[in-house]
C-alpha cells in the first residue's frame, strides 16, 4: 500500500562534508555577525526582534541545505535583513518621534479611572490591567495617577504624587 524508499529516506543527497561546511560557516558568520550587533536579551526582544530571527532563519537555511548555489547567497541576504534591522533601530533612537519599531505608549488609566474606549483598542480587558496592577502591588486603579500600555507592550504606573510604581518581580526560573 505504502512504499518507503529507505535509502531516500536516509542517504544524504548531497555531500557530508559539504553539508558540514555549509551549516559551519553560516553559523560561525551569523555567530560573529550577532555578537557584535547591540545586545538585548531575550526577556526584552520586541516584535521586530523576533521577525528578524525568523527571516534570517528562513534566508540561511537554504544556505545550509544546499537549495542556494553558493553559502554567500544566504549569508548576502541575512546580511540585508541584519542593515535593515540596524538601520531600523538607528532610525529609532535618531527620530524617537517617530515610533518605527514599537508603539506609542497608551494611556489605560487616568486618576484611577480605566480608558476602556483606549483598552478596547488594544484588545486588552479589564482582567489583564487589574492582574498588571496586583503584579505591581495594588489591588485597585484608584491610587493610580497615569497608567501606560508601552510600546513593548509592558505596563507601566504612576501614582498619585508622581510616584513611579516598581516592576514586577520575575518569577524564580
């Protein structure tokens, strides 16, 4: 009913040692190439941080697996996704005002009222700002002058008296 080609299935088509080469030099390159770029760790990696890991992802794998021609193929366009992402971030820090990567902070709470018209905007319920609020120590919006969804998507609150509200603690690995 089925036929299974083992040797298909377990013979590499291509060459070992070319097989080798190719996954060496990708990952040394994009090794050496991600350990000079800024360093975030993975606790901060925004959206755009996680759309370049995947393109780069998709664009080496070819390399790897022999579907480019040449390794210089794949790493030329992990090299374009790379100068874009820094540009994009140089863009950023020099034009702050213009918010490519991250959003604009959004306010969810004005002295101690919830703005449900900005909540409902972005998708985010009661429940999830009262559970930011307990993780911050508070137990009610009341004492809460200013609170913002960031661009990051973190939460951040000011009390009355222009207190910042620390952050939460993480939880123990």
């Amino acid at each position: 009913m089925f036929e299974i080609d083992l040797e298909r299935l377990f013979m590499p088509s291509d060459s070992l040692v070319e097989i080798f080469i190719r996954g060496t030099v990708v990952y040394l390159v994009l090794f050496v190439t991600m350990r000079f770029l800024p360093r975030r760790t993975i606790g901060e990696a925004s959206a755009s941080d996680l759309l370049i890991i995947v393109l780069i992802a998709d664009a080496v794998q070819k390399a790897m697996a022999g579907s480019y021609e040449s390794i210089s193929e794949g790493l030329l366009l992990a090299g374009v996704i790379i100068g874009w992402a820094v540009l994009i971030d140089w863009l950023d820090r020099t034009f702050p005002e213009w918010h490519l990567s991250a959003g604009k902070p959004l306010a969810l709470i004005e002295d101690g009222n919830l703005m449900r018209e900005n909540m409902k905007r972005q998708l985010i319920t009661e429940e999830e700002v009262m559970s930011q609020l307990r993780q911050h120590g508070l137990d009610s919006p009341s004492p809460v002058r200013k609170a913002y969804v960031e661009g990051d998507g973190s939460f951040s609150f000011l009390l009355r008296g222009g207190i910042p509200v620390a952050k939460p603690k993480s939880k123990p690995a």
